[in-house]
C-alpha cells in the first residue's frame, strides 16, 4: 500500500514538472525568426546577450594592433573635450588676471631699461649668433667685451662701469640700442614681464621707474600675455 502510494506521488509530480520544464527549454531555444514578434515589448527588460561559449578563449584577447587603434580612436574622440577643458582654464586665468582690461606703455627712449644697477640680459646660443653676425662676425660668438658667462650655461650681455648695457647708446638726450634690430627677447618683451604684472604693485613700481608705463599705446590682455609668455622671437 505504501509504495503505491508513493508511486503515485512520483507521477503526478512528473505529470506537473515534466511539462513545465519542456515549456522552459523550448522558450530558451526558439529562434525569434519563427513566428516571434521582431520588436521587443516596451515593459520587458532586454536580455543580456552573452558572448557564445563555443568561441575560443584567444578571440576574447585583443590583439596590441587592435588596441593601438582603439587608442587612437579614443584620443581623437576626447580631443575636442581636452580643447574646451583647456579654453576653459584660459578663460578662468584671464578672469583672475588683474590687468584683463589691459595696460598702457609707450617707450620714451628713456633709457632706464638698458641702465641702472647691475643685472643680468640674458641670451640664447641663437641670440649670440645674431648679434655676432650683426657686429660682422662670421664665427656666431661674441667676445668678454660683449658677453659674459654666468654659471654654468648661462650668458648675460656685459655692462659698461655705472651699470650701462654694452649696447645702449645716448645721443641728443635720447637712448637707443645699436643692435636693436636684433635685441634679444629680455628686451622685446619689457615691460610686460611676468614678475612685472604680478600685481598692481608691482606695477606701480615700475612705473615709479618707467617714464612710459601707464601712458601712450594702450595693450589688451591677449597682446600682453603674448608677450609675457614668448620663449623666442
């Protein structure tokens, strides 16, 4: 009696999950070509799709030409981004620059520049040959009469007793500059220098010095950082 008991409860749980699982199979391997609707159901959630498990394991593996090229691809899609992240830092300087309205200065061949204390007008290898090809040198150097070695690797142009550039000229109470065509980039650049426009004292101060700060020619922000931050001309 017991054991046809419990054979009858073996088939009526055959019976129910037989069925059940033949439903589940068939669902899992029914193509969506045969009779399926081709869109999805807008309240159900989209399958994951997995990669088949019959692949090799190397096709997974990038290969590094591949992964050059998906670099590449990468760089040139966040370029743009890196240029508006970087024009977003140069308009955040220039609203934190003092001067962003710009500066007046007009030279007055005052010659305060060029004279005064000892300093130091420092040179470049290409600045010392343009100099020596403008005094009529063929060699490209200079000599201890008009450049002198600081440091190491550093020159300087020399400075007559009193504190005079080597260079600087006076003639009917104007200065000038006998190289002027060819004066190196210290000298271009004045008096927008970086430690000059640090500050509107600093500013000041050199208008204490300069006769032509603060008067003449009117320079705007974009003129006045190019000069600030010019490496060669």
């Amino acid at each position: 009696m017991r054991m046809r008991v419990e054979q009858k409860a073996r088939i009526i749980a055959l019976a129910v999950f037989v069925p059940a699982i033949g439903v589940h199979s068939a669902a899992a391997t029914a193509n969506p070509r045969d009779g399926a609707p081709k869109r999805q159901a807008p309240n159900e959630p989209k399958p994951e799709r997995l990669p088949p498990t019959t692949a090799p394991l190397r096709a997974s593996v990038p290969s590094p030409r591949r992964c050059v090229a998906a670099g590449r691809l990468i760089t040139s899609a966040l370029a743009p981004l890196a240029f508006f992240g970087l024009l977003g830092c140069c308009r955040m300087s220039r609203k934190e620059k003092w001067y962003v309205a710009g500066l007046a200065f007009e030279c007055t061949q005052c010659g305060n520049c060029c004279s005064g204390a000892p300093g130091y007008v420092w040179v470049t290898r290409e600045e010392i040959r343009r100099i020596s090809l403008r005094l009529g040198r063929t060699d490209g150097t200079l000599s201890k009469e008009h450049l002198r070695r600081v440091g190491l690797n550093k020159y300087s142009l020399t400075e007559r007793p009193g504190g005079d550039c080597i260079f600087l000229t006076r003639a009917d109470g104007k200065s000038g500059c006998s190289i002027y065509d060819v004066r190196p980039l210290q000298c271009r650049t004045w008096p927008f220098w970086s430690g000059n426009v640090k500050s509107p004292d600093s500013w000041n101060s050199v208008a204490g010095g300069c006769p032509g700060a603060n008067r003449g020619k009117h320079h705007d922000f974009v003129a006045i950082e190019d000069l600030r931050l010019k490496k060669s001309w």
